[in-house]
C-alpha cells in the first residue's frame, strides 16, 4: 500500500481564494482564476468532461503515457524522485509508472490546489506499492518549491505538468512559469510536459462547450462554490456559459455572462459587485499551439529537448526536456 510520507499545505486557502476573487472581480474585464473551479464537485465535473467524445485532451495523453512510458523514464542515473503539478485523480501518473509492482522504490510528489483531487490520486496510486507520496495542498510554484526542497537531491526529479494545464496561462505567465521550473532544476532532471495543439475551430468548440452541457454546469459550479464558501449571492439562473475562439491569441475564452443587471455580493469575501446585462466574467482561457511552439517555450526557458510525441486523433503533444 502507499506509504505517505508527508503533508505540506498553504497557510490558508481560503484566504488566498477569497482575495483573488475580490480582487478578479473588481477587474475590467472581471475574471476569477480557473484553479477554483476545482472543488469536489467540480473535479467530479471535470473528470466527466474528459469521458465526452468531444473532449481528446485526456485520451490522447493517457494514451501517449501508456505507449511512451518506458522512454519517457529511462536513461535517468539513478530512480528519479516524481513531482506532478496538478495532480487531478492520479490516473495519469498511474499509466506513466505502469503496471503496480514492478518498479524499485520511489518517491512521488503531488501537487494540487483541490484537497479532495490530492486524495484522489492517492487512493489511485494505491495499485503502486513501491510508492511514497509526499502531498502539497498548494499552487503549482509554491508546491513545485516545497517539492523540490524536499527532494533528494542526490537522485534526479522528473517534474509532469499535463493536461495542457500551461495552456490555462497567459503568453508572459508560463514563460515565467517555465523558466522559474527551470530554475528549480539541476542538470539531468527533466520535464515532461502535455499541450494541445491546434486544430479545427469547431472541434475546438465542442470540446469547451458540449451539447450536452457538462462543461457548463461545471463552469456555473464556480458561482454555487462561491455562494456556499463566501456567503454569496450568485443566482446561477441569471447567468449563461459562453465560449469564444480567439483565432489571433490562439485560445478558447470561456465566460459567465449575466443575463441582467445586478449586484452580487460575496459577504464571507468582504466583496460586492455590480454587473451589466450582458457583462462577463472570464473564468478561463485555454492555449492551443503548434508542436513547434511547445518545443520553443521550452528552449527559451532553458531547457534542452530529449523527444516529442504527437497523438494523431487528438492532436495532443507530449514534450520531454532536460535541464
């Protein structure tokens, strides 16, 4: 069974939660980041998402995980210490490591702002009894920070950040991101990273916006996660999911448009807030690339390239690089 070594987590979530939305919400446009709309429930809404026949991001990179595996871990001198930024439920981590069992002893970091996706992914880890888990409560650069302080540094780390999650940043936030990454490694330890590429606007579409509305309910959850955390006022009925492509950025903006004037106040947030018929809130923006781009951010980061894979159906890359 796992052994967990260890628990590391944020002075208070909720605090941080409570002053980014305060904040977001007094922007223009209005915007709360999407690492909230990660809560019990909308981990649950997420990982149905990644069932629809819409949705690639997920299969593709399972996919490439289960094939690529082995090249993706060896050559390492030494059994490399794992840290996942954004560790979701553990399935993909589970693919990489392969059958349970069968590998030396290692240790494997993971870091999720959601308590509940680090309990999941845990409890899927569990099939690896070889396995030590370290969890860290926290942001990816603070977790990433607290991972790599505990580190043995004698032994190289592989640091995964999938699901395209680096497409969630803005152009100068993820190069930031990479390069405080890049920072944080010595030579021979890698990164591995997922990213969707580009590909016809409607397939774009369908997957951020389904017609069966799974990805709406879990854009809306947001405002019933703000209600029961904050003492909120959102009344979800007047508020509709809407999705743009921004052929020029090359991203999909997601938003929640009120549907009428109003004031919605978040009293446990110490925030109020006035909206327009028609005005938004951005809760997420998601990048696509070409491979080329995956592998530049990389290089201006610092990093070296070892390999590339590219899944064919969902047009989804796998990028390793070294430090």
């Amino acid at each position: 069974m796992i052994s967990s070594v260890g628990s590391t987590t944020e002075p208070d979530p909720a605090l941080a939660l409570a002053s980014d939305v305060a904040e977001g919400l007094g922007q223009d446009p209005k915007r709360i980041p999407s690492r909230y709309l990660y809560d019990a429930l909308g981990l649950r809404l997420f990982e149905a998402i990644c069932q629809l026949p819409w949705y690639k991001i997920t299969r593709g990179e399972s996919a490439l995980l289960e094939r690529q595996g082995p090249a993706i871990v060896s050559g390492f001198e030494g059994v490399p210490t794992l840290i996942e930024l954004g560790a979701g439920s553990g399935e993909k981590l589970s693919l990489l490591l392969g059958p349970g069992g069968h590998q030396p002893s290692m240790r494997v970091h993971l870091v999720d702002i959601s308590p509940t996706a680090l309990t999941r992914s845990k409890q899927t880890l569990s099939q690896h009894p070889e396995v030590e888990i370290v969890t860290h409560e926290a942001t990816y650069e603070d977790g990433l920070m607290m991972a790599l302080d505990q580190t043995d540094r004698q032994r190289p780390a592989m640091i995964i950040f999938l699901g395209s999650n680096i497409g969630n940043m803005a152009s100068a936030e993820s190069d930031r991101f990479l390069r405080t990454v890049r920072r944080g490694c010595r030579p021979g330890d890698r990164l591995l990273l997922g990213a969707d590429l580009i590909k016809p606007e409607e397939e774009i579409r369908l997957a951020y916006d389904d017609p069966l509305g799974v990805t709406a309910a879990f854009a809306k959850n947001l405002l019933v996660r703000l209600n029961r955390e904050f003492d909120g006022d959102f009344d979800v009925e007047t508020f509709d999911y809407h999705v743009v492509w921004n052929d020029q950025a090359s991203r999909v903006e997601s938003y929640l448009v009120s549907r009428l004037e109003q004031v919605v106040c978040l009293r446990g947030a110490g925030c109020c807030t006035s909206l327009a018929e028609g005005e938004s809130i951005w809760i997420e923006s998601s990048h696509k690339y070409s491979a080329d781009e995956v592998v530049a951010m990389g290089l201006d980061a610092g990093f070296s390239l070892r390999q590339q894979w590219i899944e064919p159906e969902s047009h989804l890359a796998l990028t390793l690089f070294e430090a």
